[in-house]
C-alpha cells in the first residue's frame, strides 16, 4: 500500500477501500523495516502523523470535500519549520531547536490534513550534493546501498524511493530536489523562483532556494505543486499572481512541442550512459510529435563558478544568525563575547558549511565585492539572457539531470570541486530562477538517470505536460529498488 | 597662527512613529516589559522572512520631500553584516547604494544669518535590541548581559547631511530646526535625550582657503543639543591642538564623555569594520508610484518657517510671538482658529503665550492633550471686550475652564463672577467703603485726592474685582462729593 502514489491512494481513501490510518501505519512499518538501511530521516513525527490521518480519516466519513493530499503520509526536509518540532538543518547547531512556528507549506499541508511522517536528512543547511555533509549521519541509496541518495534533499528522495513515505518536499537552491531524485529514479520538481512561499525555509541562498514535490511519479506532483503553491504576504519575494490548477496540466500529448536539448549538457563531463538515455528520451518526445533541435547555451560554463560566489556570499550572511546567543548550540568554553561566538560556530558547523561561510564573507569584503560578487551577478544576468533568447524558440529545453548516476559514498567527499560539478547541469536553472522537472528515463549498471524538462518562468503547466506525456509513454517511474 | 576652518557632517537617526516594527508586524510601544513586543521574525529565527513596513516608507517619503530630496524610482535595501548580541539575525536590513531619496537641503537661520545645509541622503534601516550588563559598563568584561530585542526591528530613518556646516553652533542649529521640521510634519517625536533622534558627526579642520578636507574623526555619543555643540567645540579644539603642535589627526570613532565634556578615542581596530554590504535577497526593491507620492505630499501640513512669515504679516504679530505659535502645528492650529472666531489676534496671542502656555507647563502637557478649544478662549476673550467679565476675571475663568473644561458661560454663572454693572447694587458696596474707612474718607474730603485710589481697591476686593475700576471711582466721587 505505501508503494503506491498519492493519487493513487486518494481514490482508495475516497472509496473507503483503506483508511489513513492504515496508510500511515504501513508507512511506518516500513521505515521500522528499512530505516536502519536507508538512514532518511532525522527525526520521526509518528504521533502527530496519527493524529493527522484520524482527522483525516473522520473528515472523509463525514463526505466533506476531500482535497487530494487529505490522509497522505508526507515526508519533509529537515530545513523546514515545523512548530515545536525539532528542526536541525542536519546540523548540530540546531540540534535542540524547536521553531516557535511552522513554515507557510508547513501550515498548508497541516490545514490539508496531510500526514507528517518526519524531518528528512539533507546536507547541513542543504549545502552538498550527497547528504554526506549532514552533521548526523549519510542516507544510503535505495538502489545500492553503498551509494549517495544525491543532496542535499537525499532524505526526502530516499524515503520516497524506499517507499518510506509517499511523497515528500526537498528544497532546491542549486539542484537539491532534481539531483537526488535522479539519483532515486523518482520525480522532482524546483517551481519557479517565488511560486512557492519561502516563509519557514531556513534560508542557504535567498535568492536561489525553492521548496518543492519529491514524489513517485508526475501526477503527484502535480498535485503536491498545487497545495504548497501560492503567494505569501510573509514572504516578499513570493510572487502575487493567481495559481492555476496544475492537475489540468496532465494532458498526454507533446504534439508540435518545441523543444530544445542543451548541447553544452551533453559533451564532456556527460557519462556515455546518460547521453544515451536523453537521446532516447528526445526520440520518445519525437516519436509523439515534438519537434527536437539542438541548442547552445554558451554562459552555462560559467553558471557553477557564478553560484559558488552568489550562493555561499547570502549564506554567508544567512548564517550569521547561528551565534549561540538566542537559539541552538551554545559552546560551553564562553570566557567571553567573541569566543563564545568562535567556539559556538567551530564546534556547531561541519567543514562544508564553514568552507562556504568563508568563500561568501571573502566574495563580500571590501576589496572584493566588486570582483566576485558584483561581477557574479553581472553574469547571473548574462545566464538568465540565454535562458530567455532560447525560449524564444523552445516551449521547454531538455538535458541531463546529473553527469552522472549516483555516485559512491566517499567517492567524492574529499573533493569538493568534482563534487560541485554534479550540479552544473542543474545549476543554471537556479541561477535563472526557471522552473524544472527531473523524472526517470533510463538505468546505467542499475542506478536510476534522469531526465531534466526546464521550463519559462511560471510555465510549470508547460514543463509538467511535457513530463507527463513522457512518462505516460515510458515505464522508468514504475521500476522500484529491491531492499 | 593659522585660520583653521571645521567642516561638520552629520549622521542622523531618527524613530519613525509607526505603530508596527519596520518589517514585522510587533508593536513599537515604548516602555513594554522586556521581550514582549516580539515575534519570530525581529528575533531573527531561522527561516523568517522580512516585511517591509508601508507606512515606514510613507514617513521616510514624506521627510524627503521637506527637506527638498529627490526621491528614488527605485531604491533597494541591503545587509550590513556585523555580530552583536543585540542584533538577532547579525545583519541590520539597512540602505546602501540606491537610497530611498537623496539630494536635498534644510535653510538654517545662525545668528540672524540664513544658511543652506545639503542633505545628501534619506534612508531607511531597523533599530536594534538594547543590551544590559551586570559588572561592567560593556560587554567585555561584563559577568553577565542581558538583552531586550523590543525596540529590535524599530524603523528608523537616516538622514545624512553634506559636509557643510562649519561651526558646532550651525550644527546645533541644524539639529534643532531638524527637531522641529521632524516634529511638525509628525513623523518622528524627536527627543535627542529618549533616543528617538539620534546624531553622529564627521569633523575635520583645514587651513582657511585651503581646497582638501583635512583627516576627519567621528564623534558618536551626543545625547542632546548641548553635547552636539559641546562635543563638536571639544573635537574641534582637540583638531587644532594636535594640528598646530605638528601632530596628525587620526581616522577614527570617538565616543563624547558628557561630564568630562571632551572626545575619548577608541581603539581603531574596533571602528575598522567590513560590514559587507550587498542587497538585502530578501526583499523587494521600493518602487513607490508618482501617485502615492502625490498622496504623500498632499499630507504635508504648511511647515514652520512659512506659517510664522504668515502670521507675521496676516495678525501683525512679532517674529517671537509667530514663532511661538508656529512652534507645534498643535499651537498654530489653535492660534489660527481662536483668531478666526475673535478678532484682535495679538490679544489672543498674549493668552496662549502666557495664561495657556503657563499651565501647559506647569502641569507637563501639550495643547493637543486638553480640553479646551479655541473657540471657548475667542468666546472668554469677547466676554472681556463686551465688559461682562474684567481680565482679571478672566484669568480665574480660564483656569477654571482649564480644570474643570466647562463652558465659559457656566463658570461665570456658577462662580458669580458677572461684572456688576447695575448702579444701584455697585452703590451699596460704596456706602459699606464709607462706613468701614472713615479715616481715608476724611483725608479725600481734606483734599488728600490719590487716597481715591485706596478707596476704589475696597471695592474691587468687596465686589471680588466683578466692579469696573473706572465706574467704581466715578461714583466714589460722585458719593463723597
């Protein structure tokens, strides 16, 4: 029953053919089950999961109007705000923290009666592109144990993968919901910049994050898309337009879709067996009447060393906050003011974190701002340029979630410049602040490749047809990992 | 000897009077139990989002059009990156390049000479928390600090002038006329003692003629308009000192020692900060539409200067008194309205300016805070005109009217205090004089004339001063005659 989606166990709920309770204890059987393996979640949230699905469960006897995630089981990525939940960042600096609040998607899925299952492992404050950077523990692949569920939202793909939940929200600041659902074989979706309110989302990059579905196939998220979507008066940069129905978006057709694969995206650096599987995938687009061309995105080179000046410079800032002062780890060796702030954040933040704070405090310090930080943004506008000169020609553009499938544990830990190239496929997206999909379309000795569909600026029903219409012509989302 | 000429800057912060935080919705009442007024966002939670105020951006315009600015199409917010406990995310939401407005001047009158001072900028920032130490002053060495974030999150305004005042009287002067624009056009109470208004200066000397600044120093620290003038005479003195001894002024923070009246540096390392200024991600830039500036605009009240040129001319008033009356839109609106009701407006002037002004004092209050109307005051002042009542009547009514805020007419009625015009009753009064003062009456009769004088005072005290002087010594004498 938990292996199945969520509109899947929608129409079993409304026909009374299960209850959410009995959904959320198979669900939590099978973490019982598997956690121990997967390693997805930081925290579990069993009772409050309970409390939800016999809410839940009370509302559809009572034949009220069901909304399609009433009684689903969700998992949500521990950088989200849940009210008197412990939420960590998987860092130690917020090992006891218990937000005073709930974040707003927090809140809207709370007011659903969705179903928390737990906090999700990620990369400390979602820093990482393998969830080896958390400060608690690395979530293992559900395909091959021995490798890295991709990050930073690994938890969230992994739990979605191992059937640990039903689906589930990551956050995405430069790949960290496509990523690790390729890395999954599931389906993950970054909205456009200010689609979905960031109130709540403890912030890495401000200008780039995005909260967004994990979920097992299109359908879902199309559906997860609909209820966290929306503008938020407490956050400014959420966007006040109306929000349509992206459930009338699934229409099985690609029929004269233009659609442009990023050349840049599949040479160098691309393993054989990926550019295989998106060669196939522009072919299966074709065979449905799209219309495929090649196209060229020259400033994508730059997009990684862009991001590694823009992203860490806001976390840099960001991060500030984690002081010792008012929440979180306080070192114990205080003599005074500035050592309690020196040993609070040497003994609270893991290295990437600190490697990040440093390169963003030194792209902003007087001197430099103008070289790095200035210069960073000069070229965001050059990479946002060739996104909208190409949607000029292309409804949406395809390529390579990641380089490569996933990777093992360790394999690339100790360097983090190869681990920073994972995400140049993925990268440019948020630079732009595009909407973007990753589903599966392919396997390469037994680890899942997918697929990226980008979309124009709030063209999410665009991107999410094109999705749908793929999968419906491809089984890739029905394949699940043997634990 | 050389002619030195100082070159004063000022940095000023002023408290806006909105009712919310500038970027969430916690009250900014003052004086609220520590940590009370505060919510997840000014205490800088991880997660939270920034909001900006409307109505902070609405003050912060409406300054700028009084003090001539040009203001902004677009202006953008930015993080100015530095850790203190006081301060919860350890950055202050703040302005830095594209400011809300920029480019404008206040006139300043020094001496009976006008002057103008530039402003090069207006913008808008967060206040920060207040902090508290047990054991020491500061918070190195401090056994233990505690930290209150109420007043976190307040909005404040920045105001910085070009570097054109040249004496500390001038700037004295400007803070003042920039206390009472403030305060006039009700953006901001301005009090330099309570903190709502806030003033850091640049100083330098150089040589007179001379084209380069010289080194300048911050003095921080200047609680009121006697510290900005003393502090700017210290730090201008010290300059001179150690220029005219060969010495060098160093580039540095300098904090006023109110009681010691002179300039303590710091040490340079703790003033040397990289704050890392970059745009706020989190927000919007401010673009505020012509439309609403209009609105702004149509808010603003007719500012000092102007409206005391106006009742100069219009009530034939002194420039004192004008600027008496001009020195609260409260007072002017008064004065304006009691003069449209009553129509010897320097009269009327003279009891604001003293009976009214008087008890405003005395019992700490403004004339906003009474009841009492202008009408009332242009009513008691025709009953004067009229004779019902003396003006040394008048003056018990008016406290009356003050304690009570009865109408003018029950008070007399119910006090007794008619002037008494009836002879026949006045004459009564007389006789009993007569009777009772046997002794002044002979020595009239002798010829003793001023001895009248007495006479009419023992009326006035019998009648409680309800006679007329002159009527009651016209029929004295008609009486003793």
């Amino acid at each position: 029953m938990n292996s199945l989606t969520a509109h899947e166990l929608h129409q079993l709920l409304l026909n009374k053919k299960v209850s959410s309770v009995e959904i959320t204890e198979a669900v939590f059987k099978q973490i019982e089950k598997n956690e121990d393996k997967v390693k997805a979640y930081v925290s579990l949230t069993k009772e409050k999961a309970l409390k939800n699905a016999e809410e839940a469960d009370k509302r559809i006897r009572s034949g009220e109007n069901i909304p399609p995630l009433c009684g689903i089981p969700i998992a949500i990525k521990d950088n989200m705000c849940t009210k008197g939940t412990r939420t960590t960042c998987s860092s130690k600096i917020l090992n006891n923290y218990l937000p005073p609040y709930d974040a707003t998607i927090v809140k809207k899925l709370d007011d659903l009666l969705a179903v928390p299952t737990g906090k999700t492992n990620l990369d400390e404050f979602a820093m990482g592109s393998s969830t080896e950077n958390s400060g608690y523990f690395t979530t293992k692949n559900p395909w091959d144990l021995k490798t890295v569920p991709g990050g930073s939202s690994g938890g969230s793909a992994a739990a979605t993968a191992a059937d640990e939940c039903i689906l589930a929200l990551g956050s995405d600041t430069g790949g960290s919901i496509r990523q690790p659902a390729s890395f999954c074989g599931v389906v993950g979706l970054k909205p456009t910049y200010g689609l979905v309110s960031r109130y709540g989302l403890i912030a890495f990059a401000s200008s780039l994050d995005q909260i967004g579905p994990i979920t097992k196939d299109v359908t879902d998220a199309a559906l997860l898309l609909n209820a966290i979507a929306g503008y938020d008066q407490k956050d400014s940069t959420s966007v006040n337009r109306p929000v349509p129905n992206y459930q009338n978006s699934l229409v099985n057709s690609a029929d004269k879709l233009r659609i442009g694969l990023i050349s840049d995206l599949m040479g160098k650096g691309i393993d054989e067996d990926v550019k295989k599987a998106i060669k196939t995938a522009a072919r299966v687009f074709e065979s449905m009447g799209a219309i495929v061309e090649e196209v060229s995105m020259p400033t994508f080179e730059y997009a990684v060393p862009t991001y590694y000046i823009i992203a860490p410079a806001e976390a840099s800032s960001n991060l500030a906050r984690f002081d010792g002062v008012k929440f979180g780890h306080r070192s114990k060796e205080a003599p005074d003011l500035i050592n309690m702030y020196y040993n609070t954040r040497k003994e609270g933040f893991g290295s990437e974190v600190k490697r990040r704070i440093m390169i963003g405090t030194y792209v902003l310090s007087a001197g430099y701002y103008d070289a790095f930080y200035l210069k960073a943004l000069k070229a965001r506008t050059l990479i946002k340029q060739d996104f909208e000169k190409a949607f000029k020609r292309f409804d949406i553009l395809i390529s390579p979630t990641a380089p490569s499938v996933a990777f093992k544990i360790g394999e690339k830990a100790n360097d983090p410049l190869s681990m920073y190239l994972s995400d140049i496929a993925t990268i440019p997206v948020n630079l732009a602040g595009l909407p973007a999909i990753s589903l599966p379309c392919g396997f390469s000795k037994g680890l899942p490749i997918g697929l990226q569909i980008i979309g124009d600026a709030f063209a999410e029903e665009k991107t999410l047809q094109a999705a749908f219409a793929y999968e419906q012509h491809t089984d890739w989302h029905k394949k699940r990992p043997k634990l | 000897m050389t002619n030195w000429e100082t070159i004063i800057g000022l940095e000023i912060h002023a408290q806006l009077l909105t009712e919310s935080k500038m970027f969430c919705s916690c009250s900014t009442k003052f004086g609220a139990k520590p940590n009370t007024n505060i919510c997840p966002v000014c205490t800088g939670q991880p997660g939270v989002l920034p909001v900006t105020n409307k109505k902070a951006i609405a003050l912060a315009i409406k300054t700028a059009i009084i003090l001539n600015c040009k203001i902004e199409k677009t202006s953008i917010f930015a993080r100015k990156n530095y850790f203190y406990p006081d301060l919860p995310k350890d950055f202050q939401i703040s302005q830095y390049e594209l400011p809300l407005a920029v480019n404008g001047f206040i006139d300043i009158e020094v001496e009976g000479v006008k002057k103008r001072i530039g402003i090069t900028r207006v913008h808008l920032e967060e206040d920060a928390g207040k902090l508290v130490h047990k054991g020491s002053a500061r918070i190195m060495g401090a056994g233990e600090s505690l930290v209150d974030y109420n007043r976190t999150g307040t909005p404040l305004m920045e105001i910085v002038t070009e570097p054109d005042i040249r004496s500390s009287l001038e700037a004295k002067v400007f803070m003042e006329t920039l206390q009472h624009l403030l305060q006039f056009i009700g953006v901001c109470d301005a009090k330099m003692e309570e903190g709502s208004l806030r003033c850091d200066a640049n100083i330098s000397i150089r040589p007179e003629g001379a084209n380069k600044f010289g080194t300048k120093t911050e003095v921080k620290n200047m609680n009121s308009f006697r510290a900005v003038a003393k502090a700017l005479e210290a730090e201008e003195k010290r300059h001179k000192e150690v220029l005219q001894e060969g010495g060098k002024i160093i580039q540095e923070t300098r904090f006023f020692d109110d009681i010691a009246e002179t300039t303590i540096g710091m040490r340079s390392k703790e003033s040397a900060h990289d704050y890392r200024y970059f745009p706020e991600p989190d927000l919007v830039p401010i673009e505020p539409e012509h439309a609403w500036i209009e609105e702004i605009k149509k808010t603003i009240v007719e500012l000092p200067t102007k409206k005391a040129e106006r009742f100069e001319k219009d009530f034939e008033l002194s420039k004192a008194d004008a600027e008496f009356l001009t020195s609260t839109p409260a007072i002017a609106d008064f004065f304006e309205n009691c003069a449209k009701h009553y129509s010897k407006p320097k009269i009327a002037a003279n009891w604001i300016m003293g009976d009214l002004a008087a008890y405003l004092n005395a019992n700490n209050l403004t004339i906003d805070k009474i009841d009492f109307s202008p009408l009332k005051l242009a009513e008691m002042l025709g009953l004067i005109d009229k004779g019902t009542i003396s003006g040394k009547i008048a003056k018990i009514v008016l406290a009356e009217i003050l304690k009570t805020g009865k109408n003018v007419q029950d008070i007399i009625k119910d006090l007794g205090l008619t002037q008494i015009s009836d002879e026949s009753e006045i004459n009564n009064i007389i006789d009993e004089i007569i009777n009772n003062n046997p002794k002044q009456v002979a020595e009239f009769k002798s010829g003793k004339d001023p001895v009248i004088m007495f006479l009419v005072g023992q009326v006035m005290k019998a009648s409680k001063g309800r006679v007329k002087p002159d009527m009651a010594q016209e029929l004295l004498r008609r009486a003793l005659s």
